[in-house]
C-alpha cells in the first residue's frame, strides 16, 4: 500500500523498521516516559487540581486514579497523573500515602492544590482523608463529583422519567455493541452533515455521565430513528417530552 500511495522507496525504509515484540515494549516504554516528563514539567510550579478516583479492576485489584487539571498557555487542560494500586486497604491514610507519594515523584507541590474532586465513596469523600490532604493544602476547594450526583439522582427519578433513561441508555448500548449499527449510524450522520457522528457509550462505572449520554442521543434523533426502526417510542410525543426534559431539564441543573 505504502508503495502504491507514496513510493517504493518509502515502503523499503518502513520495512527496516525492527517490529518484535521486545522493540515494540521498548517503544511503549519510551514513549510513556517522556509523555510522564512532558507532563512534570508542564505542571511544575503551577497551580492544579485534582480528580481522583478508587476503584476495583476485572482482576479484582484496587486501583486510585488520579487526574490533574492545570493552565498550559493560557488554556485549561487535563492529563491523567497517575494509576497506582492500593496495596492494603483502601483507607484515607493509605489513600493520602499514595497521592502524597505520586505528587512528589512529580514534583508537584501540596501547597499548589486549589481543587480536590471526588465522588461519595466514604473512603475518598470522609473527614479523615479532607483533614490529611487540608494539612497540607490549606487552600484545595473539595468538591463532590458533578457525575456522581447524576448518578444519585437518577435513583430517585421517576417511574416514567426512569423508564426513559433505561430506555435510551438501552438503545445506546445496543448501538455501541453492535458494529454494523454503529457503522450505519456513523455513516448516516456523515451523510446528513450531522455535528457528531456516534453515541456515548453508557456503563455505571464513575465518572461515565448519564446526562452526556442523553444530550448526545437528542443531538442525533433523527439519525438515530432513521438508522434503527425498531426504537418505535422515539416517534411518541409524551415518551419524547419526557426524554427532553432527562436531558435540558434535569440533569442539566446539576451542573448549575
């Protein structure tokens, strides 16, 4: 292919490219350091907060992910800082060891924190890891995550606004799991100069926002209707007031 579109001589020069399976480790490796001292150094001496999270993996290994939030040229930006495993339990001192820990292989400063976001688990939203972390950061604004409350909320929707959102979150999860109604529908919102051109994926993991979700299924309704005939309750005005207001309504406040 390389051959057809550019030359022969571009084809021979990719092939010398070494590709085992210890080179390609090595590249990863490589590139994953100097992403890690891009990122150092981009956060050194800056203000930042932080969007932390515990949770447990497929193999049952519990996981802090933090990420870190910062001004770079005068634009905000977020990276993820780090995924390090809890050891022992996941308690706030444990919890606090391992963020104080990554913060300072970074050289980031405590005394820098103007933000700490976490969502209601007790072991990352209790008094004993905000008094750790207030020791240190004086000045950090904790705050509960946005995503969070949508999840609390939608427990108390409801019975016909929760029939709605099991509904489109239904179809959603459909779509995304079936690659042929994905390609359809991708190809249907080129072809209609749509804005976006897929759905979001919707687990109950953290952080995973249901109102994104239903915002970007409205943006694409029609798409959507057109490209899967078997979502019948799209076309009923009472299902479909109730679907908006999901969407501009309710959990769209939580963000105010």
């Amino acid at each position: 292919m390389v051959s057809t579109l550019i030359d022969e001589a571009t084809a021979q020069k990719l092939k010398a490219i070494p590709l085992s399976d210890n080179t390609i480790a090595r590249r990863i490796d490589n590139i994953s350091e100097d992403m890690k001292e891009q990122l150092v150094e981009k956060v050194k001496d800056k203000h930042f907060a932080l969007q932390v999270d515990e949770a447990t993996d497929s193999n049952k290994d519990c996981l802090l992910i933090a990420y870190v939030r910062y001004v770079d040229t005068d634009e905000p930006s977020e990276d993820l800082l780090f995924c390090s495993y809890v050891r022992k339990r996941a308690t706030a001192d444990e919890l606090f060891k391992i963020m104080d820990t990554c913060l300072s292989e970074a050289e980031m400063k405590w005394e820098d924190c103007v933000g700490i976001c976490t969502d209601g688990a007790r072991a990352m939203a209790g008094t004993r890891l905000q008094a750790l972390i207030k020791r240190v950061a004086p000045g950090a604004v904790w705050t509960h995550c946005i995503v969070h409350r949508e999840a609390l909320a939608s427990k108390q929707l409801s019975p016909e606004l929760n029939a709605v959102l099991s509904d489109v979150i239904t179809t959603v999860n459909d779509i995304k799991t079936r690659p042929l109604k994905a390609r359809l529908l991708s190809a249907l919102c080129e072809g209609m100069g749509s804005e976006y051109t897929a759905v979001l994926f919707h687990s109950e993991s953290r952080w995973l926002s249901r109102g994104k979700v239903l915002s970007r299924v409205l943006a694409l309704k029609d798409e959507g209707y057109t490209a899967i005939h078997t979502v019948q309750r799209w076309s009923e005005l009472n299902w479909a007031s109730h679907w908006v207001m999901l969407a501009c309504w309710v959990f769209y406040r939580l963000i105010l």
